[in-house]
C-alpha cells in the first residue's frame, strides 16, 4: 500500500497533483504487488544464528555483497554530489541498495531475539553486534538520502520509484542468501515476473504523465484526434508581426507593432 497511500496523501496533504493516469499506476502497482505475493517462494527456515553466519558467508553472497558496495560508494562520492540534484534515481538508488543491508540484518536480530527468549547465548555471539552495527549505519544512510530526495523531487514520484528499486534489490538479495529460486516452480517465476512488471508500468503511469491534465471529466477532449491545447502567453507584451509579401517587400525592413 506504499505506493497508492504516498501518492493519494501526497496529493491532498502537500497539495501534488494525481491526474487520472497516476491512480491508475497507483491501482496497477497494487495489483503487481499482489500478485508477487501469490507468487513468491517461501523463505528458507533458518532458526540459528550459525546457521545465518554460514549463509553470510557463502562466496555468492560475499561477491554480492562487495558488489552493493562498490555500487553505494560510487553513487554516494561520484554521482550524488554531481547529479543527484537533478537526478531522482541517484539518491533513491543509494537507499535501495543500502537496504539490502538492512534487509538482512532485520532477518538475523529476528533469529537473534527469538534465541534470545530460548536463553541461547545470543549476547556472546559477534554475528549480533555485527548486525546491529549494519542496521544502524544502514537505517541512518538510507533516512539521509531518502529526506534530501523528498526535499527535491515529487513525493508522488519518489515513494514509487523507492518502492520498485527498494524490492528488485531485496528480492534478488533474498534469492542468494536464502536461495529461494531452488523452490520456484515456472508458474511461480513466471507470475513473479509478471508481477514485477505491472509494478514497473503502473509507476511509469504514475510517473510519465503527471503534468498532464487528464480526468474523468475531460477525458474525452484529451482523447480526441488533432485537437490542440491552448497556447497561453505569459508575456505581457504582444508582438505582432505584418509578413505579407505583398505589403513589404523582401529587399524592405518589415513592420512590427507591439501593444503593452
């Protein structure tokens, strides 16, 4: 419900405009949403923190890893202080991959806590304080870059663009650390997929056509061929120019006269 609640409270508390085309991405993307949820694998049952530890440690993971960061750090020294002004995807790109951090320490403090009320020694554990760390500096990075994005751009716009890159990352995070893909079946890769995609198109409506004034009241006009919207002047001088051939000729200055 992100999606469709940011954009409809968006527009009637911060007064941004959600034309006919944006609830129907709102719409769309609620629908993908739930049809991944259909579609998606059941998590593989860890319930020990050295079983969690092993999984981090695997060399699919590790490369993963290295490759998110490399990725946050390019965009947070690089291309955030060059482009992330003008550019939406910059900063909601470093929440995203960050989350993937977050992510998956979240899924190891819950088997942590869970231990923790089985009196398993949790507390002596490093992979704990690991976590915890992770969490922090991954929350505290992803608020920063996600207020600086809302100070710049539509919230309309950044909640769901957030949501796509935010759960392309975890999913695919999620397949390698827990291998969730062994489990799919081809219908379910297939709806998965699907999903996804209708996720993608209902923010790109939401997205693409946000200047536009469409409705249910006009939609007819806007649908009819050849029709062109007004031009309106915001100049309040008007220059009008007398370019009739056979008044002034070629080889003469032309005439121009202007109104204020």
């Amino acid at each position: 419900f992100s999606v469709p609640c940011s954009a409809i409270l968006s527009s009637y508390l911060l007064g941004e405009r959600l034309n006919l085309l944006g609830k129907l991405g709102c719409m769309l993307s609620l629908v993908g949403s739930t049809v991944m949820v259909i579609h998606a694998p059941e998590d593989e049952e860890v319930t020990t923190l050295d079983e969690m530890s092993s999984k981090l440690k695997e060399p699919g993971f590790l490369a993963y890893a290295a490759i998110l960061l490399a990725v946050c750090f390019l965009l947070i020294f690089y291309l955030a202080p060059r482009y992330g002004q003008s550019n939406i995807l910059i900063y909601l790109t470093i929440c995203s991959v960050i989350g993937a951090f977050s992510v998956s320490s979240v899924k190891g403090l819950g088997i942590a806590i869970k231990g923790f009320f089985a009196d398993r020694p949790v507390l002596q554990h490093p992979l704990t304080w690991i976590l915890v760390i992770t969490l922090v500096a991954s929350i505290t990075t992803q608020i920063n870059y996600l207020n600086k994005s809302l100070d710049i751009f539509n919230t309309s716009l950044v909640f769901p663009i957030y949501y796509v890159l935010f759960t392309t990352i975890v999913i695919t995070t999620s397949i390698i650390l827990f291998k969730e893909w062994v489990t799919m079946t081809v219908v379910d890769i297939i709806g998965t997929v699907c999903g996804f995609l209708t996720i993608i198109l209902g923010v790109f409506l939401l997205h693409a056509f946000k200047d536009m004034d469409v409705s249910l009241g006009n939609l007819p006009q806007v649908l009819q061929s050849g029709q062109q919207a007004p031009v309106t002047r915001d100049d309040k001088n008007i220059l009008i120019e007398v370019d009739n051939a056979s008044i002034a000729p070629e080889d003469k200055p032309k005439v121009f006269m202007i109104y204020t």
